[in-house]
C-alpha cells in the first residue's frame, strides 16, 4: 500500500500550477520560486522508494531528489477554510499557497480556490529539505502575502461583533466534516470582516504555537511583521529530514473558549514503513478541551481495552495502554487489523464517560493508521467530539488524504 504524495508544477510566475496525485505516474514537477516546491519522486511499490530510495536498495542515493514529504491537517472546529504557505526558515520567502496548488486551482481576479476546512487532511507535498516557517492565509487568497485575519474579540476587537465561528458563512461543514462546494466563494462579509481585522490588535503571541506534549515539537511564532490583528507566523518547526514523511498539525481555538487550547501549529514525523505487525496505529489529542486523552477498543457501554494512553492535546501518542506492544518513535502501535469494531477516547484521569466513539472502524491488513480525537471545543454545539481515521499510507488520487469521521 503507497502513500498519496501530490506533485506541484507551478506555471508563469508561480501563478496557478498543475497536479499529479496519486501511487503511480505522478510526473515530474518544477521547484516553486525559491527553490521549496521539490521534484516530485517516480512511482515504486513502497512508501519508502516513492520517497526517493534506490530500487535495488542500494545506498546510492546521489540521484535522487533532496526532499521530504509534508501534508496538513486542519483540525481547528472554528477556523474558517484556510491554505498554507511555506518558506524556508529565516527567509520569508514563503511559497503557494499549497493547498490552491495542489487541487489545481489558482484563486485568480475572484478568488474562491479551496481551502481546507475542519477534519481535512491534504495529500503530502515534496518539499525541499529543511526547517520551514509556516503562514496560514484565507481560503482562495491570491498569494502568500497576506496572513489570516483574527477574529473579533481578541486583543481589542469588539467582543459583541460575530466571531469567525459565527454560522453558516465560515464554519463550512457538515456533520461529515463535507464543505459545500459554494461555500468556498468568499462573501463581501468576509471582506469586511478581513478589513475590520486589521484594527483588531495585536496578537498574543505569548499562546500562539505552544503546543503540549513530547511528540509534537513546539515551534515559536513571529509576529514582528504583520499588521495588526492578523495571525503571526508559525517559524523555527522542527526540519524536515531527507525522505521523510511528516504531518503538520493545525489544532486548537481560533477564537479561545473557556480554558481551551489557543490555536497552534506543529509537526509530528510520520512512519513511512510498516514494520512488526500487520498494521500500525498511532492516536493524535486534537480536542481543544480536552488536556489529555486515552484511546482504546470498546467504550464505557461495553468492555474497554486501552490502547494508547496520556495523549496530550496537539500530539501523537507517546505510551500503549496495553503489554502487548510498543510505540514506535512516531507515537504507532504495532497490532493486528481491525474489523468493524467499536473504538473510543475518554479523558486520561476521572473520566466517567467516552468522549468520542466510533462504532464500526476497520483498518485492513497493511495500513498505516492514525486515529485522531477532534471537535470538543467548549460551547460548540456544531462540531462534537469525534474520531478522524485516516489511512497515512493509502493513496487517495486527489488532494487530500484517505480521512474520514468514524461512525
């Protein structure tokens, strides 16, 4: 089983681009200015060799392209649609918007490419070697120019104006996590909105980008260059290492909720391999209320065995709940596949029911799994608490990834 790995050709002056998804025949793709966008890899029969290693699997590797794989997970309940822009750290020369490009889109006189919304999670990206510094800006902006505005009521901003998690107009999905396809057209409210946010004030930068835990490494922010009242960018993430697979985690309250997580951005490295058993599963904390989650088989209704315990919010897991295997160094659990089974989270300590359940999960004989706790945000009565299931290694011909809630 292969990974969905998307390559970015960009056009005349990096506006608009082409996309070749997919296990086989993804082509060949040229770097985006400044050099971050890489060459994208032939098609082989594993994750590893579509990631550039020899196919005798010899070590002589001088051929192949330098870089390393990257999508984004958008798990934030009240973040409008966003993309990303990337740029090698320290230089801000940020690239894409990727998301735009990876779907083949490009925003033009109008806007309206497609962002992701919450519980998407792209396809990997080929990028260049490095530490990158990370800018979200607003589903269907142009360029890479403009970060994304906050919401009213932060930092000055007038508390009884409409938050970005106000309805219909920028909280886009449905009960599946679906976003309609119109619903990607900005409105002139979003533009006065956009304009209202640049007199919002500055951003606490103390709280941006401080994600808990062992396995999703805390970047810092930088918030020296923007106008006031838009989000400061993620820098220093940890790098990204040659023919590497990683994910970056998008997660927390854009607009901050009782004693909720504040919104961060960071990055958690990806197996590219299977090893031990028949299948791997690895757990990610993106429930905003939530400090610290254990995920297991069962629920409170029936039995319940623990599989992996004391995962902090923003990060993968780090421990097993149960005698019969270890985590690897990227938070997954050899174990044997699953089928139609009931799967569950419930807090760490004193919980006195599941916080998520998912009554039929089946991951098959193969697969690179991780399960993911998302939604919860105090008073959001729009996005429960619910499991995200994607197959890390299962490619999905588009631009996102194999994900999907559980039921």
């Amino acid at each position: 089983m292969k990974r969905s790995v998307c390559s970015v050709a960009t056009l005349v002056g990096g506006l608009g681009a082409v996309l070749a998804c997919g296990s086989q025949g993804r082509g060949n793709a040229t770097p985006a200015s400044g050099g971050t966008v890489s060459d994208a890899p032939s098609a082989s029969s594993s994750p590893s060799a579509e990631a550039g290693a020899p196919e005798d699997g010899s070590a002589d590797d001088s051929s192949a392209p330098s870089q390393a794989f990257l999508r984004i997970a958008q798990l934030s309940p009240d973040l409008p649609p966003v993309d990303v822009c990337v740029a090698l750290h320290g230089t801000a020369r940020f690239q894409g918007p990727l998301i735009a490009q990876l779907s083949g889109q490009d925003a033009g006189e109008d806007g309206g490419a497609p962002g992701l919304v919450y519980a998407q999670v792209s396809a990997y990206v080929p990028l260049d070697v490095g530490t990158y510094d990370v800018r979200l800006v607003a589903a269907g902006a142009r360029d890479c120019s403009l970060p994304l505005p906050l919401p009213y009521g932060i930092d000055g901003a007038d508390p009884d104006a409409a938050s970005f998690a106000d309805g219909s107009e920028l909280d886009r999905t449905g009960a599946d996590g679906d976003v309609e396809a119109e619903d990607n057209e900005p409105s002139g409210d979003e533009e006065m909105r956009e304009e209202a946010a640049v007199d919002a004030g500055a951003f606490d930068a103390t709280t941006a980008g401080d994600l808990d835990g062992t396995r999703a490494e805390a970047p810092g922010v930088d918030a020296s260059i923007h106008p006031p009242g838009h989000l400061p960018d993620t820098i220093n993430l940890p790098p990204l290492a040659l023919n590497a697979f990683a994910t970056l985690l998008v997660a927390g309250d854009f607009a901050p909720a009782a004693a909720d997580a504040p919104l961060a951005i960071g990055l958690i490295r990806d197996d590219a391999e299977l090893a031990g058993e028949a299948t791997a599963l690895r757990a990610v904390n993106a429930v905003p209320s939530a400090p610290s989650l254990d995920f297991g088989l069962g629920s409170f209704a029936s039995t319940w065995l623990p599989l992996l315990t004391n995962v902090s919010f923003g990060a993968a897991s780090a421990e097993a709940g149960t005698d019969d295997g270890v985590v690897d160094s990227n938070g997954y659990l050899p174990m044997a596949p699953l089928s139609a089974e009931v799967m569950s989270a419930r807090a760490s300590s004193g919980a006195t029911s599941d916080i998520a359940v998912a009554n039929d999960v089946t991951i098959e004989t193969g697969s690179i799994a991780t399960v993911v706790a998302v939604g919860g945000k105090t008073g959001d009565g729009v996005h429960p608490p619910a499991l995200l299931l994607c197959i890390d290694n299962q490619p999905s011909g588009g631009f996102l990834s194999d994900c999907a809630i559980a039921r």
